[in-house]
C-alpha cells in the first residue's frame, strides 16, 4: 500500500489495528466465559461481533485524533 510508505500512517495503523484485535479477545474471552448464560445463536454472534466492531471503530476513530494530529505534525 502506498499510503502506508510513511512511518507515521504505519504506526497508527499498527496501534489500532492491535487494539481491535484486544477488543475482539477481551469480547470473545466475556462470551465463551459466559456462552450458557447468553443463549447465542449462529446469526446473533455475527450480530454480536458486528455490533461490537462498529463501536470498537467509533471510539478507536475518536481516541486516535491526538495521535493522528501529532503525527501529521512529525517531519517524515
């Protein structure tokens, strides 16, 4: 990807990426602790995931505005 040429981009990128991978665990570690109690089927845990993702990805856009404006600001 070309746009990832700079290091800046690369380790935001990097940062949040990691941080939905933590969410998708801790989300999935709550579940399975916790599977007989939910009563989950097939299409609620793609609801559940997908839900879980869109807000993961709300606050990880709103938590990475101070990184991503400090990192705009850094000489390549």
């Amino acid at each position: 990807m070309r746009i990832l040429r700079y290091s800046q981009l690369r380790y935001l990128s990097i940062v949040l990426f990691a941080w939905l991978g933590v969410f998708f665990v801790t989300r999935s570690v709550l579940l399975a602790s916790h599977l007989g109690e939910a009563e989950i089927g097939l299409a609620d845990l793609f609801s559940l995931y997908g839900v879980g993702l869109v807000y993961d990805v709300g606050f990880l856009l709103y938590a990475a505005i101070p990184t991503a404006l400090y990192a705009l600001l850094c000489p390549n």
